[in-house]
C-alpha cells in the first residue's frame, strides 16, 4: 500500500514538473516559435515561420567545433546532451573566407567564425514529425573560396512552398562546409592522419547527420536527392568516388549543376601542400617536421590565418581565390584523378542523376579585352599551366575565331573581340560542360545507373541580364550561376534583377521538374519528367570504347527556342537544314569533337584531372 501510495505521489509530482516545465519553455521560447522533438534523444529544435509560411530551422551543428586540435582534422559529429535545447531561430556564421561584398545578387560576408559546420532546414508549415517527405540538401558552390547556405542567392522558400502547393512537399536541407586553407590545407602530417580533404568530409558528416536526424523534421532520410552547383556539384562528383567507390553515400539521387568532378584540375597535391606550407612560414610554424608546423598552425589565431591566406589566394586567383586550396589526392577520400576513377568504375553505383551547364558559363573567366590567341590561352593559363604547346595549338584549332565573329551585339561593336567570346566558350567547356558529359557518360558506360536515369540540360536564360547591365559586364550573357534563381523560384530578385511574368514562368517548370525527380517514382514525378530524353542510348555498340558518346539528348530551358528536348548526333552528314532551330543552335557548340578532345587522354594527363 506503502509503495502504491509513493508511486501516486512521485507521478503527481512528475506531471506537475512537466507542466510546469513546459510553462518554463514556453516562457522563455514563446508559442510562436517552431518545435521539433527528437523523442529518441530528447532533443529540441526551436525555429522560426517566414512570412511565406515556411518553417526554417538554422545553424544546427552536425559537427563539433574544429578548432585546436580539431581544425585541419576530419569533423567530429555532435552529440547534443539529452534534453538539450536547440536554439534554430537565427542563421550562424559562414565558415572562415574573405569578408565584405561579392556580387550585387548575392550576401555581403559579415559573420565569419570556425565554428560553421551547421545546417539549414526549411519545410512547409505544419509538417508532421511522421511526414515522411523526400529531402533535397543543397551543396553551396564558391569554388571552395567562399559562400554559404545562409547566402540570400539560396533562400529557400520559393521552392518548399512551390513543391507543397503542387502536392509533392519536400524538407529543404543546406548545408556548410569547410573552405579555402581551413578545409583544403594538405602536408605530409595531413594525409598520413587522413585529415586532408576537411572541406569533403565536412559534406560527407552533414549527409550523414541528415540520415540520422531528418526523420524528426518530416523527411525520409531514404529518399535525400543532393542538388549542387559549381564546385558543389563537382563535390557530389567527388562523393560518388570517394574511397574508391568502396563506401555507400547517404543519398540515392543527384543534381550536379555546371560541375563534374574534372572540374578539380591538378589533383595532385603538390601545388596545394606548397601553399599551406607558404602560409605557415608567413606565421613562423614551418619547420622540418610536418607535424610540428601542423601543431603550430592549430595555436594560430583563425583571423591571421584567414587574413593571411585568403589574400595570398585572392593575389595568386584574382578575384575570389579559386583553385589555391582545392581537393587533391590524398590517397583516401580521393585515391586517384577523378577521371581515373570513373573510368575505373571507382564510384558508388545506382544513383540517378541530372547534370547540367549554362550557355555562357564560362563568361567571366575570360576577361572582356580578351583580342589575341595569346589571351585566349592565358584566360585559363593561371589554372592549366602544364598545357602542352601541341594542346594550345589544337585547342585553338577546335575553336576557330571564325565560329565567334556573330556573337558580336551592336552596342558592343569596337569594343569587344570574338576573341573574348571564344575564350568564353573555351572556358565553359573546359571547366563545365565537357566535365559534365564525361562524368555522366563514364558513369553510364562503367555500370553507374542505366542509360535511362541520366538527364542533361542547357540552360539559356537570366534573370541577372538588368544587373550585368549595370556591372557594365552585360557580355556575360547567360553567366555562371544563372540557373540557380530559377531552382529557387525566387520571386523577388535584388539588386534589379528579372522579376517579370515569363521569368517566373520558367522558374516554375524549372523548378517543377526539378522537385518531380526529388520525389522520385511516382506518378506525377514520372508524367512531368517523360518529356525529359535521357541523355543516352542504351545501345553502347557504337563508340562505346571512346571518351565520347555518338548521340546526346538534353532539355533546353529558355533562350530563344523555348523549353524544348533536343538532341545532337555525332554525324549528321548533310541533314543539317533537317535539324530544328534549338538542335542546330546545340549542333554549332561542336560537342563532339570538341569534349572528345578535352576529355581525352593527352589533355586530361595535362590538366591533371
């Protein structure tokens, strides 16, 4: 009776303590804040409700703070003490990179700290904990320089709220990742403790984070399909051959946006290790011993360092720093050139793709007073300075300046060469596009996916035209990262940009599409998509052996052929005058023989791809 009456009192006072717990909560995070509960580690998530009607939840920790003997090491997963209550109502710091205004579009840099390895969350109000939608988690590009989840350019909730009015509701995921010296540093102490690559195994601990943890926000961490644009899409490239391909990826679909992982040129880590090792000597730690200079980097004040590094960076790859602290093989996460790999059937097999490029995506990497061939080699000399005379002659063969002199406007007449478009298209094909087709070709033809789960678009339009206008750079055309409002369905573009009608139009197919395959086989997923040609044949018996495929479909989005599947065969013979508008416009891009020789051989030995 005893016992049975203590049992009574302790429950009473137990609910009375939950109550007034819950009062206490309340009190201090008040009922207009989002909840979520993990019941299995009794955690709570406090977020916030946009005035579009999103839940968000940000700067949530996947990994503890890499600093002192955590930094320039592999990322160590969080494990909040039970009971813990997670403030998620307000953005965090990006990771460690240049402060101060990047593009007119895009965030100004303010907040900067190591202590970044966090994500985002965004879904649609009212999601319950049972939900069970698909995840799309984003990959910030940057060129491993700079960026951020919490950039203005990938606001979310265009897209969340687009993807539950049309009855296929997602959970949003952005993630952040280590950049520049801090996340790409490399020594001999480095690879040998497999600390290298941080800035990829800070991707690789946030995907798996969401597998672990996205159940209690609503999402199937089942069904997570990683979208990534520049050197975030060359990452996800890099996460399928990571480890040789011997290790499983916590995502089943992918996205690549203008990057294949051949955007990662010379891979080795010579070029990589030299630079840390300049760094460190400019803050007295270079010593003979590698492990000592690595001891003495993690006592350095992250400020220094990052002041330090980011000029030498920005100096060496003007404007942003690009391509002076990368991925390079480091005989773990990546055990050989990316090309090599693929090539190998060194990759994780059975994930669906979309892959991509812009038309103008390389606009600004060549300059605008591009007007000899000296120039046009030299627009990407900096980066590919191991070229081989016979491969500059060749490339400059393959882009005769004859195939440019149309690309000249009125209003640019005198002032701009062919030249500078040449470069461009030069560009864009090293770096972008002829990547692109020679991952998801390799990928097919080494037993990836079949034939039927790789799509390939082009896209032809921006919304950024006003904005280039006023950089006085309106050359750019379809510049780099001008797909990116359109998967956002970002409504209101600043800085001037295209907010009209017909643009939000086509951010709403874009954006469709793309969260019909988010939510893979289903039944509207599959009539949205049917129009959308896979990229190959599956008949590999002709040119199956080449660097090449001999037949390429693709979807068209914008420009002045409309929104259209179109297709390109290696020989056309005299059937030109046959083709459409849209496939004679992909026919003058000479893919073939230009990608077959980009992607060949003797010029990715050179490029070190």
């Amino acid at each position: 009776m005893a016992n049975r009456l203590f049992a009574s009192v302790v429950a009473v006072i137990l609910a009375i303590s939950a109550i007034y717990y819950q009062e206490l909560l309340d009190t201090i995070y008040p009922s207009d804040k989002i909840k979520v509960v993990d019941t299995t580690r009794d955690i709570t998530y406090l977020g916030s409700l946009s005035p579009a009607g999103i839940e968000h939840f940000q700067n949530i920790f996947y990994a503890e703070e890499p600093t002192g003997l955590r930094r320039f090491a592999a990322p160590v997963p969080t494990r909040p003490v039970k009971g813990s209550i997670i403030d998620a109502t307000q953005a965090g710091a990006w990771c460690p990179q240049g402060t101060g205004d990047i593009l007119p579009f895009t965030s100004s840099v303010t907040n900067i700290s190591e202590n970044c390895l966090s994500l985002r969350i965004a879904r649609p109000a009212g999601t319950q904990k049972d939900a069970k939608f698909p995840v799309a988690l984003w990959i910030h590009g940057g060129g491993h320089a700079l960026g951020s989840a919490s950039d203005i350019l990938y606001e979310p909730d265009g897209l969340v709220k687009l993807a539950a009015a049309d009855g296929l509701p997602l959970v949003y995921v952005g993630i952040n990742y280590r950049l520049g010296l801090f996340g790409f540093a490399t020594s001999r102490a480095l690879i040998e403790r497999k600390d290298t690559n941080a800035g990829l195994r800070d991707q690789r601990a946030a995907l798996e984070w969401v597998r672990n943890n996205i159940e209690s926000f609503g999402g199937d961490p089942n069904r997570v399909t990683v979208i990534g644009q520049s050197v975030g899409a060359s990452d996800i490239g890099l996460q399928l051959t990571a480890f040789g391909g011997d290790q499983d990826v916590p995502f089943q679909q992918a996205v690549m946006m203008s990057g294949g992982p051949g955007l990662n040129f010379n891979s080795q880590p010579d070029l990589v290790a030299s630079n840390t090792a300049a760094v460190a000597q400019q803050v007295g730690c270079a010593s003979d011993n590698d492990l000592q200079t690595l001891e003495c980097l993690r006592g350095v004040p992250f400020e220094q360092l990052t002041n330090l590094s980011v000029t030498a960076s920005r100096a060496a790859r003007p404007p942003f720093g690009e391509a002076y602290f990368y991925p390079t093989i480091d005989n773990d996460f990546i055990q050989d050139r990316p090309s090599q790999l693929i090539r190998a059937g060194k990759f994780t097999k059975g994930i669906p793709l979309i892959a991509s490029w812009v038309t103008n995506d390389g606009a600004w990497y060549a300059p605008p007073t591009t007007a000899t061939d000296d120039e046009v080699l030299g627009s990407f000399g900096l980066w590919l300075h191991k070229l081989s005379t016979s491969t500059k002659e060749k490339l400059l063969q393959l882009y005769p300046l004859e195939d440019f002199k149309h690309m000249i406007k009125s209003e640019h007449e005198g002032q701009i060469s062919p030249q500078y478009y040449r470069a461009a298209q030069l560009n864009r094909d090293i770096w972008f596009t002829c990547p692109v087709l020679d991952f998801t070709w390799q990928y097919v033809k080494n037993g990836g996916v079949a034939a039927s789960q790789v799509r390939l678009y082009e896209f032809n339009e921006t919304r950024y035209a006003p904005v280039f206008d006023s950089m006085g750079v309106s050359m750019w055309g379809v510049a780099h990262l001008s797909d990116i409002p359109y998967l956002f369905y970002n409504d209101d573009l600043r800085a001037g940009a295209d907010n009209s009608d017909p643009q939000l139009a086509l951010a709403r197919d874009f954006s469709r599409k793309i969260i019909r395959f988010v939510h893979g086989s289903s039944k509207e997923a599959d009539d949205e998509l049917q129009s959308w040609p896979p990229a190959f044949s599956d008949d590999f018996s002709k040119g199956s052996l080449s660097d090449m495929p001999s037949h390429i479909s693709l979807q068209l989005f914008g420009g002045p052929h409309g929104s259209v599947p179109t297709t390109c065969s290696e020989d056309i013979g005299a059937d030109i005058e046959a083709l459409t508008d849209a496939e004679k416009a992909l026919h003058w891009e000479k893919l073939f023989s230009r990608c077959a020789f980009l992607n060949g051989q003797q010029f990715r030995e050179e490029a070190g791809v």
